[in-house]
C-alpha cells in the first residue's frame, strides 16, 4: 500500500469538508460544548451547595464517568464525516472516476479512512484538554489536588477514543454500501453510539466500575477485537466492483 | 491497442457483454454503438479493470485487465470520462484536476502545464478558480473530461460523453475529440449518437450484448442496409407492386404514390424495375437512388436481436 496515495485521498477529502459548514460544525461544536457543559454544571452545583460545595467522594466518581462521555461521542461524530467521504462521493457520483486511477481498493479506503478519523480525534482530544483544564481549576479548592491528568483517562482518551472511532468509521463504511443518502447514513452510523451509551449507563448504576484501569483495559481489548472484525468486513464490502454494481 | 477476445461479462444469470471480440488499432477513434442495456458501459468498466469479467480474454497495450499488477499499468495509460461526470462540487475546476493529477503521479510542473493547456483549450482557463458547482453541464462535461487528460493518457475511454448536452456544447465536445485524434491518442467512444459516431469515428462496432458489426461508417452503410431506389410515379395501383413482387428484389414499400424498392446493384436491378412499372402501366416521373445511412443500418441490426 503506498501512503502517499491515501494522503493525496485524505486531503482532497479536506478541503471539502473545510468548505461545508455543517461538518465543521458538527465535528467541533458538540464536543466544545460538552467540554464546557459539564465544568459549568459542576460550578453550578458548587454555588448551589453554598460552601460545603460537591464533597470529593462524589467528585471522584463524577469526573472519570464525566470522561467516558468522550466515548460516545467518539462513536458519533465520525459519522458525520465519514457519510460525507463515503456516500457524499457515491451521490455525487465521484467514486467511479476516483476508482479508475491508478490506486488500489485498500489506498482509497485507508484515505477516506484518515479523512475520517483525524478531525473528529482532534477535535475529541482538543475538547477533553479543555474539559481537564476546566475541571481541575474548578474541583482543586474541593480536593485538593489536580485530577487530572490520570492514568484511566489516559487510557480513555488515548486507547478507547481512538478504536471507538475506528469502529465508528468502519461501521460508517459498511453501512455506506446499503444507503444511498448522506443523512440516512448519519442516522443509521450514529446507533454505534448506543453500545457506548449502555457502557455510561452501566458505570453510573454502579454495573461496571469505569473508575478501575483494568476495566478499561478490558473494554479496550473487546473494542480492538471489533475492530479487526469490522475492518475484514469493511475491505470486503469496499472493493471496485462491489461499489459499481451492487452498492444502492 | 486493446484486444478483447470473447468477452463476456454475466451478472447472476443476466449476460451483459456476450462473447465480445474486437480489435482497436493505437491512434484509432472507436464508437461503441448500441441501444441502453446493450453492454456498452460494462465493457468499458471491465476494460477500466473497473468491473472483473467472466470470461474471455481483454487486454490494452499488451496488459490484461484481469491480472492484478497490470491494472495498475492500465489504469496509469488510461483516461475515462464516466457517463456521471462525477466532479467534487465544492473544489475549483483547478483543484478538481489537481486532485486527479497527483494520484497519476504527476509532478507539480507537469500539473501546472497540463492542467493550464487542457482548461485553456476547453476555454474553461478563465474559469479556474471557480468552483466546479456552479458550473453549467457542458462547462462539466469539458471539466471531466479535462481531467481524463490530466495525465496524458495513450487510451481515452468516454461513455457517452455529448448526452444531456445542448448542441453548442456537444459540438465543443465533439471538436475537441477531433483534435484528440490529431494528437494520435486512441479513443474509445460509447454513444448512441449515431451522428456523432460517424463525423468522429474511424470505425464502429454496434453491440446489443453481442458484436452485432464492426467496421467503417462507410462499410456499415453500404454492406448492412445496401441502397434504396425511390420511384415516383404519377399513381401507384396493386398492378405495378403485384407485378414488382415477382421480382427477386428487396423489400418493396410504398408512400403515397412513391415507391421505396431495397436493391443490392441499382446499376442493374434500376432498368428491370423500370420495364417492369412501364410494363404494368405506370407513369414515372423520377428515379432516385438513395444510399442508406449509418441509421438504417444500426436499427436494422438492432432490430434483428429484438
């Protein structure tokens, strides 16, 4: 596979993006607000609760489960993106030119691929820095010391957030093949978002302790197995003839 | 420059493209003729390596299309303009071929002056930074199929590249193919327009799943349809065509009070038809012997498949 070529894909999938509003927006502006929501509630909360404040007990449970949000948005937001890469191109009708060139199935896949991943983990990760920075000038004064950063959100930010979305693109890829409309795809590629959701619930009823590195690590694992299976059926499902004879 | 030896593409049980074989010389215009669903497109895509066929032989200078690490080749001496153009509608025209220019792995320079030459001469140059969305279908058409060129292609495959344009720009397009085919590149041109195949291409094969001819505009003409006489008479009564039909000749129509007789030799078939009409009674005001068109031939062939 020659990198270059699935570079020149990835960037001309860029400009593109960057001259459609509503990507941006979509890609950037959830996870800001989020970064910004969930500091001010815990602000809010502590004026509320006058000088007692959230006692650090409750903050330590609060703040870890608060990080796992950046997982389901990792489930999420590539959908939008990768709609646009995918099944945008198969309306616009630009895929069968794009697939007359010089390039193999797997260059044009892993481009779309990168189009895909990089400003959605961007801007994830650009988010959760601010989200961290936020939460530690706030919850200092309570506890004491700086929560973050911390090993499990390492583990989070850095290992779950990219595989989720990994996964998120390669369910984007495969669900592309059977719609032929950019916002029934977003409304099918976002359901990957539910499992992630299940995951938050479960750890805030006390199911699953996402505050425990093992757990995490456990997840990280089911999530790269997945992976690797969504991948095999995302290379089958994007093959030349596949995509010009049987994709709707 | 591109052989195919009994191609044939099936999807399930439906048969696309039925044993087709065909031969096109480098520097050669080819017109691919048939009605929609002849399999026109399906050869093309197969000969992009685009599609993988069922069986049979293809091959373009020497590669076959069905061996992996010859498509690549293929692909690198081809240009194609599909039926869609297919154009990313927020890029400018200049971005559009840019794009295309690097996965061809053309240099920087060479994309600059490709890119320049090919817009200038589609009278797009102006135009260059506008992006691709807003352009009308014939300013898209040119653009798609500037970028089939954005690399300098031996082989140019067009499906269908004059369809659902006005006739200014279809004569654009059909001009610049015309110096295409100065510059010696071989090309291969789907269409329906018959018109259009015989000002453009040196010769045409008329495919309705199977090759039903091949051969030059002119030979279609002559060796499919032959000629017409047409005879106007000052009336035409049952007598004359009674006395006509005992003739060995072609088919004998009548329109109005004149008479359309198929022959293969008017030299000679001309003056017994002539005696025959006098003979019977007629009065003939004219003889005119009319040479059949690439159109005549064309729905006769594909008339004989129906």
């Amino acid at each position: 596979m020659r990198l270059l070529k699935s570079w020149i894909i990835a960037s001309k999938d860029f400009k593109v993006f960057f001259k459609k509003k509503n990507i941006i927006y979509s890609i950037f502006i959830v996870p800001l607000i989020v970064s910004i929501l969930f500091p001010a509630v815990v602000e809010f909360a502590w004026h509320r609760n006058g000088a007692s404040g959230i006692p650090g007990s409750v903050l330590t449970i609060l703040l870890p489960a608060f990080t796992f949000f950046y997982l389901i948005l990792a489930g999420m937001i590539p959908t939008t993106i990768a709609s646009y890469s995918i099944v945008g191109e198969k309306v616009e009708k630009s895929l069968e030119p794009l697939l007359a060139t010089p390039t193999t199935d797997g260059e044009i896949l892993f481009g779309k691929g990168i189009s895909a991943f990089l400003p959605p983990i961007a801007s994830i990760l650009g988010g959760a820095v601010l989200y961290m920075v936020l939460m530690d000038l706030i919850t200092y004064a309570t506890l004491g010391y700086y929560f973050f950063p911390n090993w499990n959100t390492g583990i989070v930010l850095f290992l779950l957030v990219p595989l989720a979305v990994v996964m998120s693109v390669e369910w984007n890829v495969i669900i592309s093949a059977r719609v032929s409309d950019v916002r029934v795809a977003q409304q099918v590629g976002v359901l990957l978002m539910l499992p992630f959701g299940g995951i938050y619930v479960a750890g805030e009823l006390g199911l699953i302790n996402l505050g425990v590195a093992s757990n995490l690590l456990i997840i990280t694992g089911i999530l790269l197995i997945i992976d690797v299976l969504l991948l095999y059926v995302a290379k089958a499902t994007f093959r030349r003839e596949e995509i010009l004879t049987k994709w709707k | 420059m591109i052989d195919t030896e009994n191609l044939t593409k099936k999807f399930g049980n439906l048969t696309a493209v039925d044993q087709l074989s065909i031969h096109v010389e480098e520097g050669e215009v080819f017109g691919f003729l048939g009605p929609n669903g002849a399999g026109k497109t399906t050869t093309v895509r197969m000969l992009c390596c685009l599609i993988s066929k069922t069986s049979g032989e293809a091959s373009i200078a020497g590669y076959d299309v069905d061996k992996e690490a010859d498509s690549i080749k293929i692909r690198k001496l081809i240009g194609y303009v599909p039926d869609n153009v297919g154009l990313y509608d927020e890029l400018s025209a200049y971005d559009n071929l840019d794009f295309y220019g690097k996965l061809y792995d053309c240099t920087e320079a060479q994309r600059k002056e490709n890119i320049q030459r090919l817009l200038t001469m589609l009278g797009l140059w102006e135009k260059k930074d506008v992006a691709a969305g807003t352009f009308s279908k014939g300013m898209r058409q040119k653009l798609a199929i500037a970028r089939s060129l954005v690399h300098d292609p031996q082989v140019l495959f067009m499906d269908e590249p004059t369809a659902n344009l006005d006739p200014e720009a279809s004569k654009t397009v059909r001009d610049f193919i015309l110096d295409l085919k100065k510059e010696k590149r071989t090309i291969f041109l789907n269409t329906h327009n018959l018109d259009e195949a015989k000002r453009i291409c040196d010769r045409i094969a008329i495919l309705n799943t199977k090759l039903m001819a091949v051969g030059t505009p002119e030979e279609l003409e002559r060796s499919i349809s032959g000629k017409k006489t047409e005879i106007q008479l000052d009336q035409v009564n049952d007598a004359i065509i009674a006395t006509l039909k005992r003739l060995p000749l072609g088919n004998i129509a009548a329109d109005g009070n004149k008479l359309i007789i198929n022959v293969t030799n008017p030299e000679k078939e001309n003056p017994i038809i002539v005696n025959a009409i006098v003979r019977a009674g007629g009065h003939i005001q004219s003889v005119i012997v009319v040479g059949s068109t690439l159109e005549d031939a064309y729905l006769k062939l594909v008339k004989q498949i129906k």
